[in-house]
C-alpha cells in the first residue's frame, strides 16, 4: 500500500532532523539479507550509537538537500538503500557495515555523507578501514608514554650502576 503525503512529510521530517543530528551518514544495500540478520545489525549499531533507518531514495535524496548536502549520485542509492547514522563516532557505521559485510556478501556499502560531501564506495570503504577512536587514543597514550618509559629506563639504569659501584668499593674496603 502505498504511503500517504502526511506519512512521507513524517519520514522526511524525521529523515532531516537525523541527517542534521549525525556527525556521517553510511548507505548500505542488504538486499538478501534476512531480517533476522538485520536486527542484529541494528542492534550491535544501536549500541555504538549508530541508527540503522530504511526509507525510500527520493525520501534520503530530499532529506539530504534539506540537510545542506548536495545531490546524492544515483550509484549511491542504488537498490534497497538504508543508511546508518552516526551519532556518536563518524565511522563506527562504516565499520560495523563493513565487517558484517566480510561475512554477509548481501550487505554492501555504497557510500557515505560526511562533512558536506559525499563519499564514494572506495571513499566509504578507506574510511570504515581507519582505526577507531578508542584505537586512536591508545596509540596516542602509548605515544606520550614510551619517552618517558624510556627516560625512566636510563635512570634507573644509572642509579642501579651506582649501587653496584658503591657496594664494589664497600666489599673492597671491608
């Protein structure tokens, strides 16, 4: 049945405060895929802060032109469409599309809007590759820490030649 002016306002009103509210939107095809396997998707999404919605392409197409994107290249919204928003990390949907799709071939990404600018599968696939926030922040952690790890190495190195000195020449002595 199909939907009425007011149910498709409703969607778009909901599609373009979603659109302004996340920081990256990823489209993804999950023709073939059950729907089983969907809730799965969006469950470990929603716990990432990530929202999987499913809507029809003319409705993201409007929503992404009233959200201040430019026009959404036709490849992209290629086939049953949903799109990920990310509220919480930029690529956290791209990763999460992009692992279940190594071991669901039904679920493809087909691109992403981040930043004012839409991205390209390639473009889309690079960024779901990238390390995570978390991964980011560890390296940065380990990064500060190793001079100083490697600095308190040398000094104690230092101190511990000098007691070895100092208990030589009181062996010596007694």
């Amino acid at each position: 049945m199909p939907l009425t002016k007011a149910q498709k306002k409703t969607i778009l009103d909901k599609l373009v405060k979603e659109m302004k509210d996340s920081k990256s939107i990823i489209f993804a095809d999950y023709q073939g895929m059950s729907s089983k396997e969907v809730r799965e998707m969006r469950a470990k999404m929603r716990v990432m802060g990530t929202k999987f919605t499913v809507a029809k392409k003319t409705l993201f197409k409007l929503a992404a032109k009233e959200s201040g994107y430019e026009d959404i290249p036709n490849q992209v919204l290629e086939g049953p469409v949903g799109a990920a928003f990310c509220m919480e990390d930029e690529i956290s949907g791209a990763k999460l599309i992009f692992e279940v799709g190594k071991k669901n071939k039904n679920l493809k990404l087909r691109g992403a809007l981040l930043n004012g600018k839409v991205l390209s599968v390639a473009e889309t696939k690079q960024l779901a590759t990238l390390p995570g926030k978390e991964e980011l922040l560890a390296k940065l952690v380990y990064m500060l820490k190793s001079p100083i790890q490697g600095f308190h190495g040398v000094l104690q190195g230092t101190l511990a030649g000098f007691v070895r000195t100092l208990d030589g020449i009181a062996k010596k002595q007694a």
